[in-house]
C-alpha cells in the first residue's frame, strides 16, 4: 500500500541530493515529505495538509510541519521524524484522533 509512496520519496530524495550543488540537506527533503505524507493519506483513505513553519501557541520553537487530518491539527513534525520512521507518525495521529 505505501511501498509507491515510499519509492518516490527515495527517488525525489535521491535526485536532489545527487546534483552538483547541494542545498541544506532538511530543505532537500521538504518537497519529497509533503509529497510521501500526501501519498500514504491518499492510500489509507485519510486527508492529511501539512503546513510548513507554523508556529504554535504556548510551544516553543517553531516545528517544520503541523499535519492536518481533515482539517484538524493533528501533530506538529520535524522533518527529522523521518529517521524515527513515517509509519510512526501515522500510528501517532491515528491514535491521537480517536
């Protein structure tokens, strides 16, 4: 089901990483992220939004992404969530709306 996704995530991931000139890494996979989060929602049915750079009331710092999960906030992610795996943050907003 998310095998797609997370093929073209590594493919967009790879390609910007491979140029001769490379950007900061964490920008590099901003595209590819919205783009996997979008793709994995999409095939388990699920309409998720991320919202870059949005500040949070009481919380410091400012998190890469807040995730919408039909229109309802449901986590805010660094893009470093990927290294904790991205079945992680779905199981975490899954639970967190029921």
């Amino acid at each position: 089901m998310i095998y797609k996704p997370l093929q073209d995530f590594a493919n967009a991931v790879s390609a910007k990483m491979s140029q001769l000139t490379v950007g900061e890494p964490e920008d590099q996979l901003r595209g590819p992220f919205e783009n996997l989060i979008q793709d994995v929602a999409k095939a388990i049915g699920w309409n998720i939004v991320c919202t870059g750079e949005t500040p949070l009331p009481e919380r410091l710092g400012i998190p890469d992404y807040a995730l919408h999960l039909n229109k309802c906030l449901e986590k805010s992610s660094s893009t470093p969530c990927l290294s904790d795996g991205i079945t992680r943050c779905f199981q975490e907003s899954r639970h967190s709306s029921d």
